[in-house]
C-alpha cells in the first residue's frame, strides 16, 4: 500500500450510489450477444478515465474485448476479474412490466436485461478500483480486469481469446454469482444438430418416401436412452447433481399431405465435473448413433456440433477461496457457501487455458435470462465490498513474492 487507511477498511470506500448509477448506465445501454461493441465502448472510456493501462480487442474488430489492468507495488501475485458484457435476448418484450433498459428500482431490486447476468457483477468490477483510487491505496499485486464478449454462446471470442492472448493471471473471479455462494465448479455444455434426412412422397402412399420425423423420433428415443445405458446415477456431482440431455429444438415437415424428407433435432447435454469430460459425453452419442446406424443402414443423418464447453472445478482449499471468505465475514460476519453452477461460466477457459484456480462469484438476482431480470441492490453493494477488499484483492493476503 502507499498510504494507510486511518483505520477504515477499503471496502468503507465503496460508494453505493455510484455503483448503483453505473449499474443502471451499463443496463441501458443493449448488448445482445453479437451487439457488444457499445458497451465495450463505454467501458474502455471508463477504464481510461480510471488510469489503468487499456487493452482493447478479439478476434472481430467489431466485438472489441476490453482489458483494463491495475499495476500494484509489487506487481504479483497476479489476480483477474473477469466478467462478460454480452446477454441475452428480452424475449417478448410486451411481457416485460419494467423497462428491460430503463434500470428501474423496486423494493430493492433493479430490473433489467442483465442487470444480474452480469452488468451488475461488471459494475462492480469498476467499483473496485474506484474504492482503491478514493481510499488512495494501490494493491500489492497487478489487478486485471477482464470484459468479454460472447460468454453466453460459449465464450469462444471473448475468455478464449484472452488466454490466446497471454493475459496471464496467479489467480481468477468470475464476477458471476446468483445465489450468494463461491462456485468452485460448474458443468460442461455439449450441444449439437442433429440432420436427419428422408425422401419426400404423398402422405397417401408412404411407402414410396422416408418419413424424417419418424427416424428423427427413434433417434431422440435412443439418445433418451443415454442416461440408463451408461448409469448417469453413479456420475452425481454432491454440488450440480447428475449429468443431464434433453432435445431443445425439434423442426420438420412442410404440410400435412407430404412424407417429410428433413428434420432437425438440437441436443443439449451437460457434463458433470470430477466424472466425465467432453470425450466422453460425445463418445457416449456416437456409440448409439453407430448401434441404429447398423439396425438401419437406410438411416441417414448428419450431426454437427453447437457448442463444447469443458467442465471445471477447483479445491475448496485454494487461496482465492480462503481469500473470498476472509472478505465475506467482514462483509456479512459469515463465510459463504460452498456451491456448483449446472450452467457454466468462462472459468473452465481460465481453469484449463492458463492453469490457475478460478471461481465463480457475483451479485444475488432473479429470473436471468427471463422477463423481468433483476439484481438486489443490497447483494450489488455487498459484492462490491467483497470483491474490494485487501484479502480478496491481494493486497496484504498473500505471501510476498520473491523479488
């Protein structure tokens, strides 16, 4: 540190009104996945004005990733705060009875189209150097902070592309929560398309065609099969449950009086931790699609693959989660609890990519990716605080480096 805080603690330095107006300003300004480029725009200025070193790309100049990084005395250990900018879509937006733009307060919570998933969670990223800049203190190690895009399709151009990069970091934060616990895993995601095709005739005489539906059903029958073929129950995670496959999508046909010669199936699958990986979710699809395929060799299909995304998960044990309870009992005067994500976050990128201990940990909210999204305003300003002070921020924490 450069100065002492005359006995207050760092977190005393956050400011709530402004971390709720900086939530608000993030949340007004759409940035569907794909959409990322205002936003990033918007946090780059943030950042610069901040007077941190600015990074600024990705693989699509039009998708711009924004990398903000905070030098400390001593420059190690390390740690990153990454969070995504991208959400989803509204839906229907009539639906909605708060503006999904507007940042609108209610009994404690602030709507909005990721106001939760994650603009709260971004926010208080940039709160965070706010506090060390007000408090006039500097971190001992290098604080990095990481906004990305595309993390709800898989983060392929945004965690991805900053560990291709070589940002580096000794330890990570997702800044993602949702139900007040530190995420030491999360599930994987294999998802595909699944082409089956047939040979259009009149529905009156079937016989001269291949009905594609009809083949599509065997194979959805089959992969729902999956589970009791290769005893799932023996796979359960004590944190995120069983592994799980479910068909999302199903289109075919053209009208009622034709044999339909296409149908297309999107299969999800989530891989569980500890258990199983990618290799063997896919291993699993393909040996049931090879039995029909020598049941039936008129069956004729094509799978392509959607998304594919690693499961993760890190000790208990590790420093960054020691470091996240020693802040959350002077936040709260509780440690947090232990969780697992069935959905995933970029931390398998950071786990896997870089090879540190990475967790998952944010604000408190509802109905993400659901009408009527919302982020409570008192977890938006506790989170902050946690994220801010020196045991998780790496100030006095760790040991020193060798130097």
């Amino acid at each position: 540190m450069i100065s002492t805080l005359s006995g207050k603690s760092l977190s005393d330095y956050i400011k709530p009104e402004r971390l709720i107006s900086l939530t608000r300003e993030l949340i007004a300004i759409p940035s569907f996945t794909g959409e990322e480029g205002k936003v990033a725009s918007f946090i780059a200025d943030r950042i610069e004005r901040l007077g941190l070193e600015l990074e600024v790309g990705g693989p699509d100049g039009t998708r711009p990733n924004v990398i903000g990084t905070f030098r400390g005395s001593l420059g190690r250990p390390v740690l990153i705060y990454n969070g995504h900018m991208d959400t989803v879509p509204l839906g229907e937006q009539s639906q909605w009875s708060h503006d999904p733009f507007g940042g609108e307060i209610s009994e404690g919570r602030l709507y909005g189209r990721g106001s939760q998933d994650m603009k709260g969670g971004l926010a208080a990223m940039l709160e965070v150097v706010e506090a060390f800049k007000d408090a006039g203190v500097e971190p001992k190690g290098d604080l990095i902070l990481e906004f990305v895009v595309d993390e709800e399709r898989g983060g392929y151009s945004g965690t991805k592309w900053c560990v291709e990069k070589g940002i580096r970091g000794d330890y990570a934060v997702v800044c993602e929560g949702g139900d007040n616990k530190i995420h030491v895993c999360h599930k994987g995601d294999y998802g595909f398309e699944l082409t089956v095709f047939g040979k259009s005739a009149h529905a009156a005489t079937p016989e001269k065609g291949v009905n594609a539906i009809h083949n599509a059903i065997k194979i959805a029958n089959a992969l729902l099969q999956i589970p009791d073929k290769f005893a799932w129950r023996k796979r359960s995670h004590r944190l995120v449950g069983e592994p799980l496959l479910g068909i999302s999508v199903i289109q075919g046909g053209v009208q009622r009086n034709m044999v339909p010669e296409k149908c297309l199936m999107i299969v999800d699958r989530r891989v569980d931790p500890g258990f199983e990986d990618l290799e063997i979710a896919r291993r699993e699809v393909q040996e049931v699609l090879g039995e029909l395929k020598a049941q039936d060799e008129t069956l004729r299909f094509k799978v392509d693959e959607i998304i594919a995304v690693e499961p993760s998960e890190v000790s208990e044990d590790e420093e960054i989660v020691q470091a996240l309870q020693s802040a959350a009992l002077k936040v709260l005067e509780r440690e947090l609890e232990i969780g697992g994500l069935k959905g995933f976050t970029d931390a398998h990128w950071l786990i896997k990519g870089l090879g540190i201990p990475a967790v998952s940990f944010g604000t408190h909210g509802g109905n993400i990716h659901g009408i009527d999204e919302y982020v409570e305003v008192a977890s938006l300003i506790q989170t902050a605080k946690i994220l801010t002070l020196p045991e998780s921020s790496f100030c006095d924490f760790c040991k020193s480096p060798s130097v």
